[in-house]
C-alpha cells in the first residue's frame, strides 16, 4: 500500500499526475473525459495518481502569461463524482487559499476514517488574496482529521536562490508533512543541491528522511518550453538549448528527464535519501500524453535496474 510504503520511507514510490477537466465542460463531456482518464490509469502499474487543484499564478509575475488562465474542477470533487473507479489511491492537492473556513473543514470532515491523501499548496505569490492561510489549513487538519496522509511541496530551483528549501521541508514535517511532490524539475544541481542539504540537516538534527518525489514534465513545444519557465520552473541555457535545437523537442524533453531522475534516484540511494518519481500528464495532446507514457515506462525500468545493482 502507498501509505506503507510513504511510512516506511522506501524509494521507487511511482506517481503519474493529471489536471480535472475544464469548468467550460459540459456533465456530458466532463464523463466522457473522466471515462478515458479512468481506463488510461488502471492500465498502469503505478502507486498512485496525482490530481492537480490549478490556480491562476498571473500576480507571481509581470511576465505575460503563454497560455490562459481556464479554471478547472475542484480536484476533490471531480474524484468523488466521476473517478470512483480507479483502482489506485489518489492523491488529491488542495490551493487552500481558494477555500474558505468552513468549505475547508467540510471537506477535511468527508476524508475521515479512509486513507485519505492529500496535498497542501500555498499561494503563488504573497500578493495573492486568500480566503485559508497554510498555517492555518495544517492547524485543521491536525484538529479534524490528524489520520490524512499530507504531502508538502518542494521546489528544489528555489533552493539555489534562497538556500532555505530544506528548512520549509523540515517546517512542513513538523506540521504533519510525511512526503513531498517537486515541481518540474529539469535542473539537475538545483535538485542534488537541496538533496545535500536535506540530508545534512537531517543527520545533524536526527531528523527522519521523508521521501522526496521528483516530477517530470515532458516537453512537447517551445511554446510549452516558455509556459514551464513561466511558471518557475529553471530550466539551464545549455539544456534549453538543446530542446529548441532538437529534431523532435518532445523526445529529447523526454530523454533528458529520464536521464534526470536516473542521476537523482541513484544519488538519492547512495546517500539513504527515499526517491520517488511523479510523471506529469497536464497536456490534451495525444502526442504529449503517449510521451508522459512513455517516459512513466523508462522511469519504472530505470528504477528496477538501478535497485537490482543495489542488490548485487
């Protein structure tokens, strides 16, 4: 079970993320939509599924937005009304600020006695008006439901500006944070930075090791290229480049992630740190799902590899 194995703090934990359909659906189209999403992910052998809670991000930057801001299903509703058929625990994010007291405690309330899952996100900016604070948010999960098994986020690019990222982890274990979900990470030293820190802290503090979640994005456009450093994610020159100068960007996006996350999970076993991996699928191009299929095969293969030379 993914609760065992978050808890006993195993690497390989495998994760394959989506977003809920627009709010622009139709019911017809919303079941329609939630029927594929239902056969893809029973088809695959993975731990669990991400279910992403979107936000408008347009106040973190004066930079013009690629693409448009549409609003999608709450998360929590979009899988206790169309996804009751998937045969994998869901691990359902939650923008708090979105959500005011009392719809927060209601729903807090309806993950009682389950193994429930869930994921905490703050607001993209501090300039952001919110309706729930996060501290606030992890004080009513402690007081409703103390049983949710709660993630954090992390994003490792930030570490190599503030150099505090392994102390927000540890502040979010303290308030009841058993895993973490990366953001996109194509940096590779940004990623191994924080791991350094992490575990050094860890040790001299004795402080358990939770696992950490790598997710990977495959790219499919140079217009999907600008909409991820858009939204933060740190992307180096010479790797850029080598997307934009490629004769498929898409395939060399999914080449480097894979090569990405082997570098960071054999990292992660030598040092004793729990490495998990979490494969975006957020784009309505064929193309690009078969991609993050793909790239979810590779990532499984790479695992068992490197954990049969662990055994050797």
């Amino acid at each position: 079970m993914l609760k065992d194995k978050i808890r006993s703090r195993k690497h390989g934990i495998l994760l394959y993320g989506i977003t809920p359909p627009k709010m622009k659906h139709t019911t017809e189209e919303i079941h329609t939509i939630a029927a594929t999403h239902i056969q893809r992910i029973n088809a695959l052998d993975i731990d669990a599924l991400v279910l992403y809670d979107i936000q408008d991000e347009s106040d973190r930057t004066s930079q013009i937005r690629p693409f448009p801001f549409v609003e999608t299903l709450d998360s929590s509703y979009y899988k206790e009304h169309f996804l009751q058929d998937i045969r994998v625990p869901v691990i359902v994010y939650k923008a708090v600020g979105k959500y005011k007291k009392d719809a927060f405690s209601h729903w807090l309330e309806s993950t009682k006695n389950q193994d429930f899952y869930s994921v905490f996100v703050g607001a993209a900016s501090q300039k952001s008006k919110t309706n729930l604070s996060m501290r606030d948010a992890y004080a009513l999960k402690k007081e409703i439901n103390p049983d949710l098994i709660l993630g954090g986020i992390v994003i490792p690019e930030r570490h190599m500006s503030k150099g505090d990222e392994h102390l927000r982890v540890f502040s979010k274990i303290d308030r009841g944070c058993e895993f973490f979900i990366s953001q996109a990470v194509y940096n590779l030293a940004a990623a191994k930075q924080f791991l350094d820190d992490y575990l050094e802290y860890a040790t001299l503090h004795h402080k358990p090791l939770v696992p950490i979640i790598f997710t990977l994005t495959p790219c499919g456009s140079t217009k999907t290229l600008e909409f991820m450093k858009w939204l933060g994610v740190n992307i180096p020159v010479v790797l850029e480049e080598k997307l934009k100068n490629s004769d498929d960007i898409l395939e060399e996006s999914v080449r480097l992630s894979r090569e990405n996350f082997e570098a960071l999970y054999r990292y992660g076993k030598e040092k004793g740190i729990p490495i998990g991996c979490n494969v975006e699928s957020v784009a309505i191009r064929k193309v690009e799902i078969e991609a993050s299929l793909q790239l979810l095969d590779e990532v499984k293969e790479s695992i068992n590899i490197i954990n049969k030379e662990g055994n050797k």
